[in-house]
C-alpha cells in the first residue's frame, strides 16, 4: 500500500483544502490534517502556509506535491504491471458514480459483470462530478461514471452514453400520445422539480433557458430531493416533470408512465473517467468492455421501448 501519508498529502495540496480533501477521501477533518502534519514531523518542516483561512504550499510543500504526484502514478502502474502477469481475473475496482447513476444504471450491470466474474469485487463511492474525478486524479477510485463534461488533462474521458431526459407524464396524461413535445408545452401543466443543488435540475434549467423559457414561466408546485419521490408524484396525478429516460425504465415497462422526448431533445453524455497510464488491471479492462457493450444493448430495447408507447 502507498504511503497513506502522501495520498493525503498530495489531495490537499491539489485541493489547497482539507475540508474538501477530506469530502473526497471519505475522512474527518482532523484525521487528513493529523496525516499531513506527520508528513511535516517528518520532513521536519512545514509544507503548507496557513494564513486567514486559506493554505498554499510552501516550497517545500511544491517540491514534495510534485514528487508525491510522480510516486503515487509509479505506484499504481507497479500494482497494475504485477497483476497483470496472472491470467485470472480478480481482485478489487472501486468506481465512483453520481446517485443517478449509482441507483438506475449501475446495479444491473455490475450485478451482471459479477455473474461472469466473481472474481473480481467491486466497490461503490457516491459522489458529484467534481468529488468523482477529484478521486480519480487522486487514486482513491479506479474508474469514475460522470454526467458533467471533464477537461482534465491527465484523464481519459470515454463517452459510453447520451443520457436523453424526458417529459415523464401518466398514461392518460394529454401529452402521452405525442411522439415529441416543444419545451414550453411544460408552461401549460404543473410542474414537479428536483431541489437546489441537483445536477439535473441544473441540466433542466440551462436547457430551458436556450429555449426563452425561465423558471418562473413554470408552475412549481413541488419540490422533491429524489426521482423516486418525483415518479410517485407523477403517477398519482400531480403533475409532469422531466426525468432521465433511465429512471424511468422500470415504469415504461409497467405502464404507469410515458416517456415524451422534449422537442428540441434534451441529452447528457455520462462518460468513463480514468486515469491515463500505460499498465491498467486486466479486470477494469473487462469492465469497460463489458460496461460499453452492456449499455449500448439496454439503452437500444429503452429507446424501442419508449417508441412502442408513444406510437
């Protein structure tokens, strides 16, 4: 194991905060700062300048977070060098998924990678975009699944799906028989939107925004924390929203809502994120085929699904 010392270290000198170093390495406060200044006790010398609550590296922190950068790459391509030398497929992956994707499209497929290698165990973080590839430039995860563009250099972005958001509506809604919806049909009904601070509300708004459409335009009668509480609220009556087609697949399926695609279409590329080297573990190397393949499949049966209802 790496020297837990420098992973710490080198996530808060690329942070330049220990309250976010410790949201992204899943510590307490207290424990990421205990793991630096032992660092300092090491070196004997203060690697990080603390002034009106805000920190930069000193030189010697600049000198050590380019070493611990280099060490801790090298470390990670050593593990993945040696593990290639076996020809089974095992060991440990640890992805980092946004909720969405962490509830609607990853169990499925992890549950079905898991059938065909058991093997190979897999672990879960849950975090935003920025949390997500901050663990990835950091080595605490070895693959991150994001639905938010990344323009980091040193990562490898691979597009696996458009993630198509919908007007979700019950079947006896008068909006389900058509086979797309203009954007400001959504003035005309009450609406049902996800709260401040969610990723896909944030999708929603730029998106009517571009269409002349504001929020106040809309008629909000709720505002709900998760798509579960949102789909109920649909198929009570209460409403329409829009929701991720993913979300929504086991309701097509049963019937109890239609998918609308919105007119313009409104989508979201959810991509692969990983860090670039030249040795990767034969078992994530897997798991990227199998995740692409895999998606491509389910979202061709939700895409005929979805026009078998409306048509």
């Amino acid at each position: 194991m790496a020297d837990r010392r420098l992973q710490v270290f080198n996530t808060v000198a690329k942070l330049l905060s220990f309250t976010k170093a410790a949201e992204t390495l899943h510590m307490t406060q207290p424990a990421v700062t205990f793991q630096v200044r032992q660092l300092e006790e090491h070196f004997d010398t203060r690697l990080f300048d603390r002034t009106h609550n805000r920190i930069s590296l000193t030189e010697a922190g600049q000198r050590v977070y380019e070493y611990s950068t280099r060490i801790l790459a090298t470390y990670n391509e050593m593990e993945n060098a040696v593990r290639e030398l076996t020809e089974e497929i095992n060991g440990v992956i640890i992805i980092g998924a946004s909720t969405t994707i962490a509830e609607y499209m990853l169990p499925a497929l992890l549950g079905d990678f898991k059938t065909i290698y058991p093997n190979v165990s897999v672990r879960l973080k849950v975090s935003n975009t920025d949390g997500i590839v901050n663990m990835v430039e950091a080595n605490i995860i070895d693959l991150g699944v994001v639905e938010a563009p990344v323009s980091e250099k040193n990562l490898e972005v691979e597009i696996c799906r458009h993630d198509e958001l919908v007007m979700a509506v019950t079947p006896d809604h008068e909006l389900a028989k058509l086979s797309k919806a203009p954007a400001e049909r959504l003035t005309d009904f009450p609406y049902i939107c996800r709260e401040e601070g969610s990723g896909t509300r944030e999708v929603i708004i730029d998106y009517l925004q571009n269409q002349g459409i504001s929020t106040n335009d809309l008629n909000i009668i709720m505002e709900l924390g998760s798509q579960e509480s949102i789909k109920g609220a649909i198929e009570s009556g209460m409403g329409i929203s829009i929701l991720s087609q993913a979300t929504i697949h086991k309701e097509l399926q049963l019937g109890t809502l239609v998918a609308v695609p919105l007119e313009p279409r409104l989508e979201r590329p959810i991509s692969f994120v990983y860090k670039k080297q030249k040795f990767r573990r034969r078992a994530l190397e897997e798991l990227l085929k199998f995740a692409l393949t895999y998606i491509e499949e389910r979202q061709n049966k939700m895409e005929e699904l979805a026009r078998s209802q409306v048509g």
